[in-house]
C-alpha cells in the first residue's frame, strides 16, 4: 500500500511540473519575437525579399530549361542554415530529384553565401534554418500530385501483397524471401512518389510502415518520428504556398 501510495504522490508530482514546464514553454513562446532572414542579394522595390529570391532561383536555374534530355522531374528541396553574420552553411539535400538538378540547386544556395542579413530572436541576431523548394515540371506531363499517388498506390498494393504471402503454405525462407523483395518494390515506389511530394503525411507513415517489415528499426523510428513532427505542421500545399522560397522551372 505504502509503494502504490508513493507511486500516486510521485506521478502527481511529474504531472504538475510537466504542466509547469509547459506553461513556462508558452509564456516564452509569446514573449518571443521572430524575424526571418532577409535576402538583400537583390534589390527591388516591387518585391519582397522572399520574391527576390524566388526570383534569383527562377533566373539562376533557368538554363535548366534548355537542356531536352533532362527527364527527371520533382521537387527538390535543400535544407540550409543562415548563420549571425548572414552567411549560408550546412546546404543538404533534404528531397532528391536527381543528381544533375539536385546539385543545380545545392549550387545556388551555397552562391548565395553572405547575400542574407541574419534572423533575429527579440532583435538579437541569431542563426535559423532554412528550407528551398524548387519544382521541376515537365510540360505535358500527368501533375506531381498524380504521379506521386500512382507511386503511392504501387507501394501500398506491395505491401498488401506481402498479407497473402503470410497465409500461403510456404516454408519460412520462401515465404521471408519474397516479403523481403515486395517491401524492397515498395521501398522504391515509396521513393519515387517522395521525389514528386516531399514530407507528404501518408508517405512517410508507409515509408515507416515498409522498415517495420523490412525489420529496418532505426530506420522506422526516423520515419515516424519525421510523421508526429509533419502532424504537428500544416501539409505541404499549403506551406508551399505559403514559403514563397519556391521556383518552378519547367523542363522540355
């Protein structure tokens, strides 16, 4: 009786400091003034700096639209970093394209070092994290979002495959041995459709769901952890929209 006592006293006690801890969390977060970097490489009166630099990334990429044996499409999405003194570090690839148009966009971030005036956290400056998005079209061509759900489709018909391989009468091998080759059709398809929507809620759950029967755990945790962090956030339409650090480049 004494244990269950001090157990009830003790999760009392976490309850309120976690409710404490949660208050002190919301009484920074409003007193907290944000300002986003600025992109001073362009001057324009008529645009705001995120315009600018959607712009700079729409003329600085437009050779792109020359080349005719391109035929990757997506969007490719870099992550980056724009430290106190404006510069730019830590440029990734966060959504891959391919190799060609991938590299095009990590190139012009990594030019567009120093042509940034830094975040400020209650008028201090202070680094912040920064995420472009560049869309590759190619004209004629079925809308990312099409694509990206056939891709989706195909895992998910994978994956439902493997419950039918579980009831069959087969040995253990023959039966681990083609799961594991419909979780690996249903890891690439998972890729592809990724490649055309990235940090898509219903992609990533299955992602996640495909390590679990690839017995990829690590793998699994990043997923769902990527999937509660996306759930938190509004989907990515609308932060497209919203993030006017997109260009769209529209190939041949």
């Amino acid at each position: 009786m004494k244990k269950v006592t001090y157990a009830l006293v003790l999760l009392m006690l976490t309850v309120g400091m976690v409710a404490q801890e949660s208050k002190v969390k919301q009484k920074f977060i409003e007193e907290t003034v944000v300002e986003a970097p600025v992109f001073i490489g362009l001057i324009d009166s008529d645009k705001t700096s995120q315009q600018a630099f959607t712009q700079h990334l729409q003329n600085e990429l437009a050779y792109l639209a020359d080349y005719d044996f391109l035929s990757d499409e997506g969007i490719v999405a870099v992550d980056f970093t724009v430290e106190k003194d404006g510069s730019v570090s830590n440029p990734v690839v966060s959504n891959s394209v391919s190799k060609m148009l991938d590299e095009a966009v990590l190139q012009i971030i990594t030019e567009s070092d120093n042509m940034w005036q830094a975040g400020k956290i209650n008028g201090e400056a202070a680094s912040m994290e920064k995420t472009v998005f560049v869309k590759f079209d190619i004209e004629g061509n079925e809308s990312h979002n099409e694509l990206a759900a056939q891709y989706l489709s195909n895992a998910i018909r994978q994956l439902y495959v493997i419950n039918t391989i579980e009831a069959r009468y087969l040995t253990a091998d023959k039966k681990m041995k083609k799961c594991q080759r419909k979780a690996n059709t249903a890891e690439r398809y998972l890729a592809k459709a990724e490649q055309y929507r990235p940090h898509d809620l219903s992609i990533t759950f299955w992602q996640a769901r495909t390590y679990e029967v690839q017995g990829k755990e690590e793998l699994k945790q990043q997923k769902l952890d990527k999937y509660l962090e996306l759930a938190r956030h509004d989907n990515l339409e609308k932060s497209l929209n919203d993030d006017v650090l997109l260009a769209i480049i529209t190939l041949n």
